[in-house]
C-alpha cells in the first residue's frame, strides 16, 4: 500500500527577492558610474589641469583620482556580488572604504602641504573624513542587522567574511535558509 504525503508548499517570502537599500543602491549604480566618468570631463578636473599641478600637488591629486577609479570599479563589483548572492558583499564594500579613507589621507596631505586651494577649508576636510567614517559604521551596523539582507542572502556567512563583522550575531531570516 503506498502513501501519498503532500510535498510541502514553498512559500516565498518578499525578503528573498532584493528590495529595500540595496535594492536601491543596485538601481543607483549605473548612475554613481556615469557621474564619475562625467566629473572626469569637467573644465576644472584633474585630467583637464594636472600640467598645471607641482610636483607634490601632481601626485596627490592623482592618487585621489585613482582612488575614485578603484572606488568606483568596487561599486559595480559589489553590486554584481549582491545581485548574485555572493557571501563576500560585505568586505568588497567594506573594502571601498579602503579607497575613500586613502582618497581622504591624500586630500589631508595635499592641504597641509600645498595649502587649501580652489576654496576648500579644513572644515571641509573635517566634514569629509567624519563623512567616511560615520557612513562605514552605520551602513557596517545595517549589514550587521538587517533581516531583509539577511533573508535575501539565505545565510549569514556574509557576516563571518566581512572585517568588521566577524563575531556578530546575524539577525533570524523571515524564510527558512537556502532557497
């Protein structure tokens, strides 16, 4: 005698499909990468002026350059990683920051050597670095403790690969992992 026993319904929940932020940093994406391609054809932008830089100036700006050409090939990169669930997001964002403090240090550098030019202020250094720092804590608590990323990714091995999130408890998903 057989028995039929009904397969249990898998119901999906709104968390397992991206939505929220990230949702909306992976729709902002192409945009952030057409603005910094743009910013780079300004009148006043380093490719345009750096015959015009000393020698100091020249290699500090530059390096701020490079640091938003990285910053922006991590951005599409993290957002590939998101859109594939790939556990290692979180340190590839984190990573950016990596590009923004370094952008920072050498903005730092080049006004304490070369002085504040084109109407910039130590406020205004200030106000970046704090920018920076303030963003990587917050956005590194969301990552942290946020049901949905958690629920989307159906794990939160994301956490334990991350630099700063290593030991973190991970919130409960809504839906049963690996769906």
């Amino acid at each position: 005698m057989y028995y039929y026993y009904p397969q249990p319904q898998i119901t999906s929940h709104p968390y397992q499909k991206l939505g929220g932020l990230p949702k909306f940093f992976v729709v902002m994406a192409p945009l952030t990468l057409f603005f910094a391609v743009i910013s780079q054809f300004y009148p006043g932008s380093f490719w345009r002026v750096w015959r015009g830089y000393e020698t100091a100036e020249f290699w500090l700006q530059l390096a701020m350059q490079l640091c938003q050409v990285y910053s922006t090939i991590i951005n599409i990169v993290w957002v590939v990683m998101l859109l594939r669930r790939d556990p290692r997001f979180v340190r590839t964002w984190q990573l950016g920051y990596i590009g923004s403090a370094v952008s920072a240090a050498a903005r730092w550098t080049l006004h304490l050597l070369c002085g504040y030019p084109n109407g910039t202020s130590l406020a205004t250094d200030i106000i970046i670095t704090a920018g920076i720092l303030l963003s990587l804590f917050l956005w590194t608590l969301y990552y942290a403790n946020s049901v949905r990323v958690r629920t989307y990714m159906g794990t939160d091995k994301y956490l334990r690969l991350a630099f700063f999130t290593r030991k973190a408890q991970g919130p409960a998903p809504l839906a049963p992992d690996g769906m």
